[in-house]
C-alpha cells in the first residue's frame, strides 16, 4: 500500500486530507512544524513514505513574511527529497493565484518551481495541483475564507459586511483532498478543478436563507444541490456544540403526547430503531450526511467527538423531555441505551440511503 506522508496536517485542508486519507483506509505519516525545521527529521519524514503532500503554507502577514514563508517551507522540502536515495512523488497544494503579481501568487509559483527543479533532480514525479477558492467544516473565520467568516458570524448572531462584491470560485475541501490524493496515481499535470462560481453577495445570501428558518426553530432548509448542502453543513460547524440540543415542544393530553421531530423544507429518509439495554449504535461519522436523531423512548447518552480531538462532548436524552440532535459532519458519533428498557429512537437523513455510497465511515467515538 502507498504510504502518504503530509505537511500541513494542522491546518484547514491538512485536517480534511486526514480525514479522507482516514475513510480510504491509510494514515498519513505527519511533519509538522518541527519536523520541517529539522533537516534531519525531515529527511526521516521523506524517506519513510512513498508520496508527500505537501500542503503547509503561509497566508497571512506581510508581504515578505508570506514570499518568505512558502519559499522557505518548499526549499526545506526540496532539500530532504534531494538528500534521499529513492525516487517519490511530490504533490504540491498549490493555488489558483499561483503567478499573480502579489506575495502571496509570486510565492506560490516561485515554490512550485522549486519543487519541480528537486523532483527532476531526484528522478521523481511533480504534480502542481492548482486549487480555486476552498471552503468547508471547521475553516478558521477571518483567516481561511470569506465565506467562512460569513458562516461564523451568522452562527453567532453578527451582522456580516461585504467590502467587494468579487466573484468567487468555491471548491470543498473535501473534494481538494480527495484530488490531491487521487494525484500520486495522475499525470504531473493534473485537470484544473473547477468550482461553483459564486459572487460574494450571492454566497452571503445563500447562507442566510439557509441558516434563518435552522437558527428559528430548528428547521431543515431546502437545499438544491450538493453545493449547497455543504454550505449548510459549513454553517453547522459553527454551531456545535453551543446549539445542541434543539429543545422540541411537546403537546401532552389526556391521549398522551404528539411532537414534531423533523420539519424539513426538502427531502428526506427517516427511520425509527430499537436498542436493547446496554448496546450502542453509530461509531461512525459522514462526509456530507445531514443526520437528526431523536429519542421516543427510554433513556440515552449521544456522544459527539470531532475527527482528530480526543474531547467526546455527551448528551444525557430521554423519550420523557425530546430534544433533537442533528450530528455535525466529520464528527464520529454513538448513541447508547443506558436505560433498563427498549430504547426508541428516530433518525433522520436529508439523502435516502445508497448502499453504494452510504457516507458513513467508521470510527470509534
């Protein structure tokens, strides 16, 4: 099997390659900060894996600490390749910017340029893939993306503002890991992926008509594609753990009791399980899945860990007191019976279930 070595990991798209390289059964081999200024570290780091992708970069700072930066990070790498005896492949997280006549478009040509020089050198493969505009989970306001900034302040009742109305190209970072992973096996020159193009005003719009009937009382909003599921489920990741879970009211006579437990504005699956005194189900996170699980009857723990924290938040539910709790992506998730009785509960899905491509990806909370 490939072994995949990743600078970067810590970072925005480094903590999504995880976590696809994680669902396609491999785990990637890491240097992080200190690995990459020790020379005989990185070095180690090389050998020991056939293909590096090398995603670690600076974005923000001056100009000459952004040039500076990328330049330095490549030129490091370059040198460890060079020290090595067997050929790999070096895939480059590169950019669509790559080339401008800013720091930031210089910087990134100038160390593409140094990696290729390395690889012909060494007898290796260099893959230059140039990536548009990313967007998705856990993206850091104010730093990674103007949309994601967006997302967190509606999230936390702020007011977004728009300096410049561009257009945007928006490509998910799942889908930049999985063509950066899917690269060690491509030509040196990979197809140019293409985004969803997108002005600034039409991104911030989409976001509040997904985010206003959801941040209401709890609504799914219709969305009309992918693209915009992932917007979504971008939104949601600034609203856990603080808005879970959404508290459902309850209507109580002398029948008994009736409570909504989805409202949807769009399609969905919903299906309704038994857990016997004891056992746990889930143990799995999705990529895209928008899932709600709600208990009927009986007494549960759901317990959420984000991929790669070792933080579990839990939540104590019971058919007595019905609340919602709709799983954030990338987030392994269980729900265990800690009743003496049948546990009842009802999932809901926003996708019918396709055994062929089920997005439900094993891993123990």
């Amino acid at each position: 099997m490939t072994t995949f070595g990743l600078t970067g990991a810590a970072g925005f798209l480094g903590w999504h390659t995880r976590a696809h390289l994680r669902a396609s059964g491999m785990e990637p081999i890491l240097a992080n900060r200190e690995t990459i200024g020790d020379a005989e570290a990185l070095q180690r780091f090389v050998g020991d894996v056939d293909v590096i992708i090398h995603i670690a970069g600076v974005n923000r700072g001056s100009d000459a600490d952004v040039y500076e930066g990328n330049v330095d990070l490549a030129r490091k790498v370059a040198a460890a390749v060079a020290a090595t005896d067997d050929p790999r492949v070096v895939i480059f997280a590169n950019s669509t910017k790559a080339g401008d006549d800013t720091a930031y478009g210089r910087s990134k040509e100038h160390a593409a340029q140094i990696l290729a020089d390395a690889q012909l050198a060494a007898g290796g493969r260099f893959v230059d893939v140039r990536l548009p505009h990313l967007f998705g989970e856990h993206g850091k306001p104010f730093y990674n993306s103007g949309v994601t900034t967006f997302a967190y302040q509606l999230a936390n009742g702020q007011e977004p503002q728009i300096e410049v109305d561009s257009e945007l190209e928006l490509f998910h970072a799942q889908d930049a890991a999985a063509l950066l992973s899917r690269s060690a096996d491509i030509g040196s020159d990979p197809p140019r992926p293409k985004g969803r193009r997108i002005f600034v005003s039409e991104a911030l719009a989409l976001l509040r008509r997904l985010s206003v009937p959801y941040l209401t009382n709890g609504v799914i909003p219709e969305m009309m594609d992918d693209f915009e599921v992932r917007m979504f489920n971008m939104f949601r990741s600034h609203l856990f753990p603080s808005h879970v879970p959404i508290k459902l009211s309850q209507h109580r006579d002398q029948r008994g009791s009736f409570f909504e437990t989805v409202r949807s504005e769009g399609k969905g699956q919903t299906a309704v399980s038994t857990t016997a005194a004891g056992e746990t189900r889930g143990e799995h996170f999705h990529f895209n899945k928008i899932e709600r699980f709600v208990v009927i009857s009986g007494e549960a723990t759901v317990r959420i860990r984000r991929f790669l924290d070792d933080h579990v938040h839990e939540y104590f539910v019971s058919g007595d007191d019905p609340v919602a709790i709709d799983m954030p992506t990338l987030h392994p998730h269980n729900i265990s019976n800690t009743g003496d009785r049948d546990l009842i509960t009802m999932f809901w899905a926003n996708e019918l279930f396709d055994p062929a491509k089920p997005d439900t990806i094993p891993e123990q909370v």
